[in-house]
C-alpha cells in the first residue's frame, strides 16, 4: 500500500499489516528506566509503559521506540547489555514484554526495540569466558584483544582514545593472575567491543533479531550502527596518521577509518535485511549512522537497514535559511535512493531543544567553540543558571520547530516528555549523577542525566506521579506545571498542542513531498504538501502578515491576521 492521504482512515489492525508505515511515522522515544514506575522502586519499567498505553494512544503516535531494557549494570544507561535475548529484573520479564507487545498493538502502536551490536557489556557470558580462557582461543576471538606495546606489553595497542575519555584499550589480568593482553572498547571500559569478523557473532545476532521479531517487535533503532567493523591490521595507525589522512574519529570520513564507517558493514545489514524480510509486513530498522550525509544513503538503503537517523535539525541553529537547506537536501537525497528522511531534535543523549533554543546568544561548546545547535553543554557545565535561559522563547521555539518537523514529509521521531515542553534539568547534584560521561570527562562533560529525568504525571507527589516512591534521578519542584495532569485538556498546553498535530498529521498525511513558496521574507518558511494544506513558519523577532487560508493548528496564539514571532502554523 502506498503511503497516501487514506492512511487516515485505515483501522488499527490495517495500519499495523501496512509494510510502508515506517516511512511518514510518528515514533515516541520511551527511556524505560524514566517513564512510569509501577512498583514505586524509583525505576520505570515494562509494567508501567503498558500501564500508559491509552496515554500513548491518545498522542497520537504510530510507534514506540524503547530504549535498552535488557539485563544491565547501567555502565552506560543500558547499552552496556548483558544479555541480549532477555529483560532487565529490574524492569521485568519476557511474559511482561510481551503483555506489553500486546497491548500496543491492540492500540494499533508499532514497536521498535534498541540493538547494540557493536558491544557488549562485560558481564556477558562471552565475555567472562574470554577472561577465564587463555590468549588466541576461540572465546578471546569473539572480542577485540591485542598484545600491549613495550617490553612487557605495558602501553595500550594504539593510542586511540575512547569516546568517553581516556584510552580505547583497557588491560586484563590472566587467568594465572598476571597482566595480560588488551581489549578494544569505543565507549566504556565495561563495553567490550564485538568481533564481526567472527562468523559466530554475526550468526547469534541473527538469531537475536528473530527471537524479537518472533514476540511482536516491528522494527529495530541500531545503536551505533557505524561502528561494527574494523581493520585493525598491524601497524595500528596513531591518532596523529588518523587526523593527517582526514579520516577523524567524529564519523565523517571516506570509508577508510579502521573502526568508524566502514565499508564492510553494510555487508552485515544485508544479512539483517534477509531476516527482516522473513516476515509479514518485513521488520523495519533504523541506523543511529553519524556519517557524512553522502554516506548516510547506504545505511537506509532498502537492501540495508532501511532508513537512517538524520541529525541535520537536531544540530541547526532556530534559522530560517538553515532549515530550508537540510529539509532540502535531505528530501532530495531519500528520493534518489528510495529512502525515507528522518527527523529529530530531542532524544536521549542530547540537551531537550526547548532549552537549547532559549540560551543566550553565543552560547559556547564544550570545548569554547560556538555550539552549533546551541547544544548547551557548557551552559549546564555552569550550572544551568535560569536567569541565563529564556524558557518563553525556547518554549515558543521548540513548539514552532516541532511543528513545522511534523508537517516536513518522512519519520518524525519524538522523545519522551517533549510533548510536555520539558526543559533539561540543569540542577542534579554530583552525587545523584549516573552518565559515566559526566565522571569520566569531569569539568569537560556534563553528561545526559539532564535529559533522562523521570516523567511528571501527576502535579503532586513524590515523584509527580512517575511512581510510589523516589525517583531514581531528581526531579526539579518546577515539574509540577509540565505534568500530564496539569496539561490534559488544557487548552493551548504544549501536550494538547502535540494531539492536535499528530491527530492532523495522520489525516493529511500524502505523497512524501512538498513545494516551497516564496514569501519575500527570509525570516519566513512556507511549504505546501499534497492534499491542498500547508504549513507556514516565522523564524523571526517580528509578526508577519498570515497567509489566507483555514488555521487547522498554531504551535501559538495567533493575533488576528498576523503570524506571530517563533511561530509555526497550519492552514487549508
């Protein structure tokens, strides 16, 4: 079926058999840990995201997109996965999961499980046998271990650093009690990294994917998806080659950087591929890919992954000529290879755009460059001070943006608390801090838990509703305002403001384009979309004169035929 304006009118069970409801999808990110408690332990889990099922319906959403939920330490909020094949105690289990399953589907809500395939935690099976099995046999083989560098192979294999902080290698003791060889780890120590060069690895995956598939899961979201294979033929270049040949560690290279990129993994989705399209509709997947955008197209190839995260907006400064550039670009380049564009400004490793579009102008980065994107970082580092933030204007902004993300053809992807105009949560002591990047990179990271605060449900309580008791990060006394029970039904809240849009979005939803209109404003973007609707954005500080036309929904108060500041708009 293709993805016309009838989507509107499919019951639940025909949208959920539809094998192209992946492309103009409204996805809701959920970070189970944060969401809803149903035990009041502190921890969100399984029972309490079923519990919210009918909030879930109500947004309006065509999918939820569940962060890691499988058995953990939390060395990295979850992607340090023990077992792939289970879930958490913490939160659940299997019969749980699948209760779950069930009762998104009945609500006609798809569902998207997180993979991390380029490592596993160190507490995984394997990886306990490796340390218990000697150098060179078959367990060490499923990892990346190296003999060290000098006389006794004191120094790391290469001087290669991890992303969060410190080196890349990390030395183990033998199992005779001596210092032994090293094992490679991009993030954490206790992050292992996978060998996909082993034949074993990529089966297991496969089997992992089909015992998901198997228990209702629609598609997948793959967690660093760049970063599986690796040349790591001797000599180990050293950071200083990696930078003289432009091939850096940020991802944007040519294919030739020995762990970001590479060629030699599209080999693997085109396996995954295969096993998706075992089933009825094919099982969808999404790659979490930061490539160059010229390389971004074979990750979402229809013979890969399928489709690929763009971060182009999420990155962007609130500036009119930016936006119409990377809308785009991006729309052009899913054409041309059959791909469906992507969007996002929110999710779980990023400061909440609400806040980054209300910093003070200038705002630096982490390390005293301007933040492109306002990402903020420094300004938490600071404290967060709120006289600094103009919460109205990133309030007004981000509702504006989202809007106007809405209405752009392709998957909207959505992150949880977002549709209640959730600010970062700039105020979390150290000692309830929980990212290993914040204490691994002290004074220069600030790390996530900003944006993983839990959910407020309700105005009053403990946790404003998340659970019985605490909440397992804290949650700021200005929650209270943005609960669901103070924004339900209120006319104008950010949370009503969402329904209407993802209500409007699935009944005019149609072909996956759109034509820009000129308005002699640079301030001012204005698009149509097939069906006769379109969408009108002022970028600017100033009201502008409002197009004719029937106002379906106003991401603000409009005043009588102008288009307010920061405002987006839709008319018929």
């Amino acid at each position: 079926m293709s993805t016309t304006a009838t989507l509107a009118t499919l019951s639940d069970s025909d949208r959920l058999a539809d094998p192209n409801w992946w492309r103009q999808a409204s996805v809701y990110q959920i970070y189970p840990r944060s969401f809803s408690d149903s035990n009041g332990d502190g921890l969100g889990d399984i029972k309490g995201i079923t519990a919210k099922v009918p909030y879930l319906k109500s947004l309006g959403i065509d999918a939820v997109w569940l962060s890691p939920f499988y058995p953990s330490a939390l060395a990295d909020g979850g992607y340090d996965v023990d077992d792939y094949r289970d879930v958490d105690p913490k939160l659940g289990t299997l019969e749980d999961f699948d209760e779950m399953a069930a009762a998104l589907h009945a609500a006609g809500i798809k569902l998207i499980a997180d993979i991390v395939p380029n490592h596993s935690s160190d507490r995984h099976e394997w990886f306990r046998e490796a340390l218990a099995s000697p150098k060179g046999s078959a367990a060490r083989d499923r990892y990346i271990f190296r003999d060290g560098k000098g006389p006794n192979g004191e120094f790391p294999p290469s001087d290669w650093d991890s992303v969060f902080g410190g080196s890349a290698w990390e030395r183990i003791t033998e199992p005779d009690g001596t210092p032994g060889q090293w094992y490679m780890h991009i993030f954490a120590k206790e992050q292992p990294d996978l060998n996909w060069a082993n034949r074993e690895i990529r089966d297991d995956f496969l089997k992992t994917l089909r015992f998901w598939s198997d228990r209702g899961v629609d598609g997948f979201r793959v967690d660093v998806a760049h970063a599986l294979t690796k040349d790591l033929t001797e000599p180990l270049l050293s950071k200083l080659e990696l930078s003289a040949a432009n091939t850096g560690t940020d991802g944007f290279n040519d294919g030739s950087h020995p762990f970001w990129d590479r060629d030699e993994v599209h080999e693997v989705y085109a396996e995954w591929r295969e096993v998706f399209n075992e089933y009825n509709p094919p099982r969808t997947a999404v790659a979490e890919a930061w490539v160059h955008a010229t390389r971004r197209a074979r990750y979402a190839s229809p013979e890969g992954l399928g489709q690929a995260f763009n971060f182009d907006l999420l990155q962007a400064d609130f500036d009119a000529e930016e936006f119409k550039e990377i809308i785009t670009r991006n729309l052009a380049e899913a054409a041309a290879t059959g791909a469906s564009s992507t969007w996002v400004f929110s999710n779980h490793d990023v400061v909440r755009h609400a806040t980054r579009y209300g910093l003070p102008k200038g705002t630096k980065g982490t390390k005293g460059t301007p933040a492109k994107g306002q990402d903020g970082k420094a300004w938490l580092l600071a404290g967060g001070p709120k006289a600094d933030l103009d919460v109205e204007l990133g309030e007004r902004r981000a509702r504006a943006a989202t809007l106007l993300m809405l209405a752009v053809p392709g998957s909207a992807y959505l992150y949880q608390g977002e549709e209640l105009g959730l600010q970062e949560v700039a105020e979390i002591p150290e000692s309830e801090r929980q990212d290993p990047s914040f204490f691994r990179n002290r004074g220069v990271e600030v790390g996530r838990d900003g944006c993983r605060v839990p959910l407020p449900w309700k105005v009053e309580g403990t946790s404003f509703g998340f659970g019985d008791g605490r909440a397992h990060l804290p949650q700021p006394d200005w929650f209270s305002k943005h609960a669901v029970e103070a924004q339900e039904g209120t006319e104008g809240s950010t949370l009503e403001l969402y329904r209407t849009a993802l209500k409007l979005r699935r009944e005019l939803q149609a072909a996956e384009e759109l034509e820009w209109i000129e308005t002699g404003n640079p301030e001012v973007l204005h698009f149509s979309r097939p069906g006769g609707w379109h969408s009108v954005t002022n970028f600017g500080d100033t009201a502008v004169e409002l197009p004719a036309g029937t106002v379906l929904v106003s991401s603000a108060p409009l005043d009588g035929g102008k288009l307010p500041a920061n405002t987006t708009v839709w008319l018929r």
